[in-house]
C-alpha cells in the first residue's frame, strides 16, 4: 500500500533559498512545449542543497551561472530536482518540456477547446517547471511567449505587456513583465484564438485601467454583463475599503474547461465560462448573481490573496474566508443585504454544516493534509468568511474597516498568516482577540443552547447560556461567540434592553464566550420573546425552548429581515420532522396548525416583498433536513417533504394562483437583473412550483405555457424545473425541446443534464446512467462532469436507493474520472463521507464502495485521503 505524505502546519520552515526573479521562455506545442525557465537565485540558510518541485514533466538541462551541469550534478527524487552544490548567489537556468494535450488534470498548462491555459493554485506551477512551489517564495516575472500565429494570436500572461513581433516560420511572440512580486501560484499564461472585450475604469488615483474580457469567437455577445459587474467591484473596493487597482491593464479570460470557479492570478483572471458567459436567454437570475460575485471575488483578491498573500497553504482562509466575506458584502450592496444573508444562511447549514459533522472535519486552519486540492472546502471558504464577519461584528464596521487598513499597511508585499491578520484588527482597535485563535483551531459547529427563566415578581428573564463543540467533545476550548439581540412583546412590539441597570437600545450584540453564562435581561413584561442571533451573528446551531407559538409571533414581528426567516424556517423544520416521525410509525402526517396560519400571514403579505417570501416559502431542504436526525431516514424525509409541499400547493391554491397572475403582468417587460425583477421572478416560480404539486392539469398546462412562452432562461428554466417533478407527457416535451433548442450551448445543456440528475422521478438512476452514453457526456469537461455526476449524488432519493445500485454507480463513475482528473473525483466522493449518517443496511452498503474504490492500486492520492478518512474518521 502506497504511504502518502501528510503535510503538517506545525512542520513548516521558512524557504531555504528565495527566487528573486523569473524568466520564462514558451515555445508553445499542443504535444511538447519548451520551458525555459532562468531564476535569479539566493541561499537563505547554510548547507542545504536545493531542491524544486516537479511533476509531469521532462527535464533537459540544467545549467548554472551559464555552465550546464553534468547528469552527475543533479537528480529527481520523490517529486524533485535535487541539486546538492550551489553558491549564495547563483542564476540556474533549467530547460524542460511538458505535454499540454494530455494533462486532462486541468492542472498546470493544459488545452481548453484548443487554446492554451494555465491553473497553478495550489501546486500546478510544479507541473510547468521546476520551482520553488510554495507561496513565501515571492518574485518578479518575465515571461516571453512564442507559438504559432494563425492557430494562437493571442498571446497572454501576467503585468504589462512590453513587446511583441513576428518570428519566423508563421510564428509569433509577446513579452509581458509583472512588475509586482508574487507567489508562482498566481502565475498564468493564455494562449489561443480567442477575440475581447474592452472598456476602461479610472481609479480613484486617475490610474486609467483597460479591461478586457477575452474569449472564443462565438461568446463574444455575452460578456457584457461581467465587465459592468468588474466595473461595480472596482469602485465597491475603492469606496468600502479604499482599494484601487495597481496596473493599467485588467485582463480576464473564460475558457470551458476548469475545475474551479475562476483563479485570480495577477492581472490575468482565468474564468471557468460559466462565471462569464451571460445572456438574458441562456443564464438565470442566479447565474447572474453568482457571475457577479464570482468576477467581484476574485477582482478582490488582487488586495486580499495577491498584494497580502498566504506563507503556506494552511492559512488559506487568510485569502478565501476575507475574500468570500468581501464578496459577500459586495453583493449584499448590489442586491439586497438581508436577501443575500438569507441566501448565504441556506448554503452555510445545506454544505458546510454536514462538512463540519463529518469525518472531513477540519478547523478553517487545518493542520495537515495529503493534497491540498482537498481543502478549497465549504469550511476555509464559507465559514472562514463566517469568522471574519465576527470581527466585523465585534469591531463594527469602522473598527474593521481600521483593521484592514493596519492589516495592509504592515503586510503589503508579504506572505502571512492568520494571525497577523487577528493581530492587525486587534492592535488597529487596541483589544484583545487572542480568543479569537478558538475558532481557528476546532473543527466542528458550535452548539448554543438556550434555556430561560422568567420571574414576574422581578420582572426578570435570565437567559442560561451553554455552548458546546459535539465534534471536540469535552475538551474543548469556548468559542467568542456575539449573539445579536432583541426583545419583543407578546403582541410583537419591539421593547429595549437593559442589563444591569444599564439601558442598551432596541438591540445589542452579547458575547458569549465561556461555557455557561447567565444573561439577565431587566424590565421585562410577561410573555417577551427574545429574538436572538438575529442576521446570524455567528456560525452555530442554536437549541431554544421558543414553542411554535414564539416561532410564529418572530416570524411575524421581528424586525431583523433574516430571524423573521429564520423563525419560519423552524417552524417548518419542525413540522416536517414531526412528519417524518409520524411516516416512520406508519401514520399520515399531521401538519401543526401554527405553521399553517403562518404561511397563511406571509400568503396575505408576500407581494409587498417577494425576494424575501420566496425564500420565506421554500421548504428546507432534504439535506438540512436530514441535519436535524442522528440517522438519516432518506425515504420518510423525502416523503414528508414532497407531503407539506402539496398540504401548501392544494390548501393555498387560489393565493398561490393570484401572486402568479400579478406577478405575471408585473413581469411583462423586457428582461433585466436587478433586485426588484430578480425577487417577483423567484417568487412567480415558487408559486407555479406550488400550482404544479396541485397535480391539477390546468396548472400543467400552464407550467408549459411558461415554459413556451418565457422570454428568459429564469423562466424558461424554472417552468422546466417544475415539470420535471411531474410525471405527465409535458416533461417530456419541454425537456425534449430544451435539449434541441439549446444543443449548441454547452452551459445550456449542462443545465439539461442536471435537471435530469437532479429530478425525484422514480427512474432516475436508470436515466443518469443512460446519459452517461448521451453523446454531448464528456468525461473530459468539469462542468459536464458536476452537472450529472455531482448533482446525482446530491439527490437523496435516487443516490441513496434502498438496493445501492445508485451507490455502485457513482463508485464506478467516480473511478473513471480519477484516472483523467483527481481533483473532481475526490469532490464527486463527498455523498460518500456522509455514510455513517444512514442506516445499518445503507451504511454497509456505502461502505463497500469506499473499501472497493480503496483497493484500487492506480487510485489517485486526492481521492485517497478523502476515501481513507471517511473509513478512520467518524
Ligand atoms: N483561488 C482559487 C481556487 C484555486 C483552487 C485550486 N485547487 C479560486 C478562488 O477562490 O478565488
Ligand atoms: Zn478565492
């Protein structure tokens, strides 16, 4: 058995040599491109050879200050070039060549759709040449480009463009020089066919930038949207932040074939299309968002990630939790702040919450790791960005504001950690954050439990406080938890709080930061709620003993935008996990009467906000659901979900059936994005969903009257979506015409297939696998990829059938795509992780396919940490 290297945090040593300069030299070949790579080199500590990382690739030479060295003098081992003799100072020129074609890793120089790209985060750049691959090692970067003109005009790399001309033999070159020092991960090339965009952003200096946006011919009608959405970030991080670009020119480029989003190397974004590419035809409201957010979060990066940059790959929440809250409030800005709260809420609790809970548990500053690959998670992502909006909470938005200013001040041009940043906001606010190492250091979300004690004759409610890491156990160490606050009424009027004698508003934010704490609160009239954890002030789970008639008066009442949704998220989590008892027993559910007025109240009210009551109105789902079992009960979940969601569509039919209509001559405009359109459309489809779960033909009919007749994807695609669940000859023609009328659009068809992958029809498995041989399946393209095999193994239902045939599936599939691309089959393992969730006979079954995919003696080692841990791990 192979004994793959783990990385250790605590292991880390600072660079034994620095690179203070590049020069690279391509000679483009689709099948064998020359590296020429000359490194202006420095000893950092005394007698240590030099060893440079490498992977995949040939190498032909090695030469030092100009004299090639004999074979004798170097050599690979384990992954490096070793060379034993070298002085101080040196120049080391290495030639080596690689092999673009069949790198199908998408991982250091590959081909998309014919053109040349690169993707070096986290380790890529050891497959370009041999280096120094770690993020301290920080330097300036010349690249020269050569290659054939007709087949790649367009030549592209970081910084400043300085030359370029015509060689011989129809080839061509450019010369580009980045001026910034940076890491090799944010190293990019881009060579091809590809035609732009361009505009132009003054700065807040009058530094003038152009922007491009590069990409194939046949997209260049769809990339409007994205520049004006990098044009609106550019001013956001100047205005919130007072952040400004710091070249002249701005480049991204989109290409079909990534593993990732997008990848913010210097001043050369690589985008994966779908984060670019937009038409109000082809892309929905929320792929509008997410390109958005997408071209905002890694324009930001160019501060948080590129000018301050991580020393190792365990700070990277450094980078991604500052850079995903950035972009959290950027979008909040654009859109609607509590919308996008609420939006950020969902996915926290549907992907990073089960994360947390399971056998790939890890702090937001991991410490250790086989392949880094594994760690772009949900938890240094989403819930690193978590931690830094509790800065912000704590310090308020000016205080933080002053922590990021000190935190570029001292840092600029450096590689850091987590703890200089902490350290920034404290010393820029003159506290203490020490505590704040807690949330860095554990894995697991937080439990708060809540038990309350009212005297009358005080007037007196005492909140008894508890917090808890399940996944630490008892030793844990307390977290600073800030729980935002309120109080209201028994009528639902809003009243202030007092704490030792102590006036403090309508509203405040109580640390909480032991184990147990006892909050007093004063002054309170019998049958006050208290609202707590209002715009989820902190990442936790919170356990209250609020009855569902609290629940509904918070729903109704509260002024806070995300506890009022909160409120009624809960009631109906509770009522569907009632639900599932009583299936599991054998019983019909019985829906509590409370939740029902509740969603009555909202009905009456929803057009007055429809961004918001169409999140109020959507039913959690399977998965959050599933959270709140020990064993997750796959059919009695699904069931009782599909049960509330018709008890709403038949009992509210006639509202449901006016919010279509108005909405439908509200929406009779042209298409734009913008938060008011984008709130009634969701809202419109929420209702026809409903109308369609009435079963009644008319409301059928109707979804495919949409569906014909939608002058946008958002409303082609939602009708599509709705009749997908229906088993009635209109899923088949709407899907069928789908297909045809979108054949030629690869982000359209990714859709298609994961609709399909996606559907609780009964017959699922048997479709997923047939469109495996479906001749647009490609085993090659992520995106493709992640639209039927990724989406499959999110869909309880068929994923999770009761004979495992969906589990040997997946774990063939899962094997093909590890031979081509690691890094997409350990994320397609994730439903895997979670086995220890179902029962005995799904648990076994689950299981076996881990074991079996274990044996495999080729198995890839990303795929192998995530199997292996899943095994030891619970
Ligand atoms: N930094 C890149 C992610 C790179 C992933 C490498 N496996 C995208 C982003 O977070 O902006
Ligand atoms: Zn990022």
């Amino acid at each position: 058995m192979r004994a793959p290297v783990e990385h250790r945090l605590e292991d880390y040593q600072s660079p034994a040599f620095a690179i203070d300069d590049v020069h690279l030299l391509f000679q483009l070949d689709p099948v064998a491109t020359r590296v020429t790579s000359t490194l202006a080199m420095r000893r950092q500590r005394a007698e240590e050879p030099l060893q440079l990382n490498l992977e995949n690739l040939v190498v032909e030479s090695v030469a030092l200050d100009g004299i090639e060295l004999g074979e004798s003098a170097w050599r690979i081992e384990d992954g490096r070039l070793i060379i034993e003799d070298v002085p101080e100072r040196f120049t080391l020129r290495i030639r080596n060549r690689i092999n673009p074609k069949e790198n199908t890793a998408l991982e250091g120089l590959y081909l998309s759709s014919g053109n040349f790209c690169t993707q070096c985060e986290a380790e890529g750049f050891r497959r370009i040449t041999p280096f120094l691959d770690r993020p301290d090692v920080l330097a300036t970067y010349t690249v020269r480009i050569e290659a054939d003109k007709s087949a790649y005009p367009v030549l592209l790399s970081n910084g400043n463009l300085i030359e370029q001309g015509d060689l011989p033999d129809g080839q061509h070159y450019a010369l580009w020089h980045d001026p910034w020092k940076k890491p090799c991960y944010l190293f990019a090339l881009v060579a091809g066919d590809l035609q732009f965009i361009e505009d132009h952003y003054t700065t807040a200096g009058e530094r003038d930038v152009t922007l491009r946006i590069y990409v194939e011919p046949h997209n260049i009608d769809r990339c409007e949207f994205a520049m004006q959405a990098l044009k609106r970030a550019m001013r956001w991080d100047e205005e919130r932040f007072g952040l400004s670009y710091d070249l002249d020119v701005f480049n991204i480029v989109a290409v079909d074939d990534f593993n990732m989003g997008a990848m913010e190397n210097k001043s050369l974004n690589i985008f994966n299309s779908k984060y670019i590419l937009a038409r109000p035809e082809t892309a929905t409201d929320t792929d509008y968002e997410g390109i958005e957010s997408v071209v905002a979060h890694e324009y930001f990066h160019n501060w948080t990630g590129n000018r301050v940059t991580c020393r190792d790959w365990f700070q990277l929440t450094l980078k991604e939790g500052l850079t995903v809250f950035r972009d959290q409030e950027f979008t909040a800005d654009m859109l609607l702040p509590s919308i996008k709260r609420i939006q950020d809420v969902i996915h926290l609790r549907r992907y990073q919450f089960p994360e947390d809970a399971g056998p790939m548990a890890h702090p937001i500053q991991p410490k250790s790791y086989i392949k880094m690959d594994n760690f772009y998670t949900m938890t240094v992502y989403e819930k690193g960005a978590e931690v830094v909006r509790i800065y912000q909470t704590l310090l308020g938005r000016e205080g933080f504001r002053k922590g990021m200013d000190l935190y570029f001040q001292r840092h600029d041009g450096q590689a850091v950690t987590v703890d200089d940043f902490r350290q920034a906001m404290a010393d820029a606010n003159g506290v203490d954050l020490s505590s704040m190492r807690a949330w860095y250091d554990q894995p697991g979300t937080p439990h708060v439990k809540v038990r309350r004690h009212y005297d009358a004759d005080s007037q007196r409610l005492t909140l008894d406080l508890t917090q808890s890491l399940p996944k630490v156990g008892e030793g844990f160490t307390p977290l600073p938890i800030p729980i935002r606050l309120g109080l209201l009424d028994a009528s639902g009027n809003p009243l202030p709080l007092v704490v030792g004698g102590e006036e403090l508003g309508m509203e405040y934010v109580h640390l909480f930061d032991t184990r147990h704490q006892q909050l007093v609160l004063e002054q309170v009239p019998e049958g006050a709620v208290p609202a707590l954890l209002r715009d989820f002030s902190a990442p936790v789970i919170l356990e209250t003993d609020l009855d569902d008639a609290e629940w509904a008066l918070l729903a109704a009442h509260d002024p806070d935008d995300f506890l009022r949704w909160d409120a009624l998220n809960t009631l109906a989590l509770k009522a569907l996990m009632e639900a599932v008892t009583a299936i599991e027993r054998g019983e019909a559910p019985a829906w509590p009467q409370t939740y029902l007025d509740a969603v009555g109240v909202r009905l009456q009210a929803a057009l007055e906000d429809p961004a918001w009551h169409a999140l109020a109105l959507t039913l959690p789902d399977e998965v959050t659901l599933g959270e709140q079992f020990e064993t997750i009960a796959v059919e009695a979940i699904h069931q009782a979900r599909k049960a509330l969601q018709s008890e709403l569509a038949q009992r509210f039919e006639v509202q449901w059936a006016s919010i279509y209509d108005t909405l439908s001559a509200e929406l009779d405009q042209p298409y734009t994005f913008n938060a008011e359109q984008y709130g009634k459309r969701s809202l419109r489809t929420l209702a026809l969903h409903y109308l369609v779960q009435t079963g009644k033909a008319k409301w059928i009919e109707q979804a495919l009257y949409h569906y014909q007749h939608a002058n946008n994807m958002t409303d082609r695609f939602g009708a599509l979506r709705a009749l997908t669940g229906v088993e009635h000859a209109a899923r088949k023609t709407a899907l069928d015409d789908f297909y045809y009328r979108f054949r030629n659009d690869p982000l359209v068809i990714d859709k298609w297939f994961a609709l399909q992958a996606g559907s609780d029809h009964p017959h699922t498995l048997e479709h997923v696998r047939m469109l495996t041989r479906h001749p647009d399946f490609t085993y090659t393209n992520p995106n493709r990829v992640r639209s039927l095999l990724g989406v499959f193994g999110q869909n309880r239902a068929a994923f999770h059938r009761a004979d495992g045939s969906g589990y040997v599936f997946l774990a063939d599939e899962i094997l093909k795509v590890d031979k081509l691309n690691p890094q997409i089959a350990a994320r397609l393992l994730s439903p895997f992780t979670q086995w220890r969730r179902f029962d005995t006979a799904r648990q076994a079954l689950m299981k076996a396919q881990l074991e079996r995919i274990l044996q495999v003696p080729s198995l890839s080692s990303n795929s192998y940490e995530i199997v292996e841990k899943s095994l030891t791990l619970s």
